[in-house]
C-alpha cells in the first residue's frame, strides 16, 4: 500500500490519541447518561456503551460496497432518525469475534448484508474517513486494523440500514453501531398562531423544536426559529404571561430528570430574556421530568414525544 497523507496524518496523531484517551476510557466501568441498546441487536458481552447520539431527523454516510483505486463505489447519504452507539469491550476478544456477534444480530433481525470486508478489502484509511463515527474517546478507529459491515432492511415499505465497525486499541475493541431508520422531516415548526390556539383552547401547548443535546440543558442553536415564534407570542400580547414546562422520558434516574427538566426550562426562559427582551416576570418555569408523558416510555417514538418543553396558560 503507497504511503499518503492520511497515513501520515494518523502517524502523527495515533501517539498523541493514545496518550490523552487511553486512560479516560479504561477508567469507564458502566454506560454513558442516557444511553441504551437499540432494540433487538443488543451488544457483545461485557461491553459499555462509551458513546451514544439519537437524533429525530439526521444524516450519516455508510458505504454498500468497498473502496476502488482510493475511492467510494457506492456511497449512500441516509436521512431519517440515527442512533449512533459506541462500545469498548475490555482485552480477549478479537476484532473479527465482535464484528460477527452483531452480523449475526443484524441477520436474525432481518438486515441483508451490503458490505462486510476488513482493512485492506475495504479500502485501508480513505474508507474510514468516509464513514461517521463518535469522536475520540468515545470511539476509536485504526485505518490500520478494523472490519466493516453495512446492512439493509424493508419492513412494510420503511427502510432500515445499519452499520458496525470494529476496531481495536491497546487491546481492547471499540465498536460503533450506526442505525439509520428513514424517513421524511416531519414538521415540528409550531408558529406562534398555533401556540395561541393551543394555550386558548386546551391550556398548553407542546413544543418540539426546542433541542438540546442528551443531559445538558444548553440550548442548540437550532432552537432559534421555535424561541422566535415564541417571542412573537409574547409580543403581540402584553398581558400573558405563561409557564414554561420541561419535561423528559423515563430514562435515568427520577430525581435527575426532575432537575434537568427544570434547568431545561430556565435556559428557555433566560434566552427569551436576554435575546428577545421579554420580561422575566411574565415568565416562571418548572421541571416535572418524566410525570406527564404522553406517549409510552417503553418505545423509541414514544419517548421522543415525552422529551419536550411546554407553554402553560397560568
């Protein structure tokens, strides 16, 4: 194999990965805050879920066929709701005994393999460059040694695809599930009319566009355009006042969730202060965590609609 930039580019940065992560990931013994398995794959024994990321709605790139003369051959933008899962599974088990635990998953729940080749069948390190992972130290990748598998399925016209690549570092095997379940960007703009109609007729008024990443409450800049309609609300009436409610799923410990939510509606309230000049005393707010579902709490769409801030009419 021809020596490259992306070689040199990883002889240069492995050392200084190694040094900085190694210890950070050793010292984890039990799953990130928030994290699951996805349902009916589950994890090799013994692992911990060092990384994990559900979006609604997303993009992720996997690869259906290997790499020829250093360049894609079938490289496929997937949009729809992605779950990204990262595990290390400690010193014993080979990259390729991992790799065919989830295959062998992956099969029984129906996916029809794509891809499944190792390093050099691949495409060596311009393959791993062109595939999503979870940055470092959740998840590790050697161009150098590793093994791929892409996989697809239909169920009642929605498709599914899945990735799983397995890789090692001093011993231990960190592999990185990628799901992509597609499907369309559902509308979750709710416009200050609506909001208004909500509060008149049923009191509240749930809100879907106000995102945050998993167990922080700092809001993304995504959120803008929901905050905005907000603003307008309150603008355009003088008098009203409301409540601002968070609320979570069922995952995580109950006092937690009840303190997060809270902080999740401060942070509303305190950017509607500070950006949009409402007065912060037309706004109180509260955290009831998981208390008011609306959706059950046993499933993925379920728990999606529970994760959501509310207006309250006083």
């Amino acid at each position: 194999m021809p020596f490259s930039r992306h070689m040199f580019g990883w002889l240069v940065v492995i050392p200084l990965l190694l040094a900085h992560g190694t210890t950070t990931a050793s010292a984890q013994t039990r799953d990130v805050a928030g994290a699951r398995d996805y349902p009916g794959i589950g994890r090799f024994g013994g692992s911990v879920i060092t990384g994990y990321v559900a979006k609604d709605f997303d993009a992720t790139r996997m690869q259906a066929a290997a790499f020829k003369d250093g360049q894609p051959t079938n490289a496929r933008r997937l949009e729809g709701r992605i779950i990204r899962i990262a595990y290390r599974t400690n010193p014993g088990p080979s990259i390729l005994e991992v790799s065919r635990n989830f295959e062998t998953q992956l099969a029984k729940a129906g996916f029809e393999t794509l891809l499944a080749c190792d390093t050099d069948a691949c495409g060596g390190i311009p393959f791993t460059e062109s595939i999503d992972t979870l940055p470092v130290p959740q998840m590790w990748v050697d161009g150098f040694n590793y093994r791929y598998y892409a996989g697809r399925k239909s169920d009642g016209g929605r498709e599914t695809y899945a990735s799983i690549i397995v890789s090692q570092n001093n011993q231990e095997i960190f592999a990185q599930l990628t799901v992509a379940e597609l499907g369309a960007l559902e509308n979750k703009m709710v416009d200050a009319a609506a909001m208004a109609k909500g509060l008149g007729e049923t009191g509240h008024i749930a809100l879907y566009g106000i995102y945050f990443d998993t167990d922080k409450a700092v809001l993304k800049p995504e959120s803008r355009p929901t905050l905005e309609q907000i603003a307008k609300l309150l603008s355009s009436q003088p008098q009203l006042n409301v409540f601002i409610v968070g609320h979570t799923d069922s995952q995580g410990a109950y006092e937690y969730n009840l303190d997060l939510s809270k902080r999740r509606a401060e942070a509303v309230a305190a950017e509607l202060v500070k950006s949009y000049r409402i007065a912060q005393a037309r706004l109180r707010t509260a955290g009831v965590g998981l208390l008011a579902p609306v959706g059950s709490n046993a499933t993925d769409a379920g728990r999606s609609l529970n994760r959501r801030v509310e207006l309250v009419a006083p």
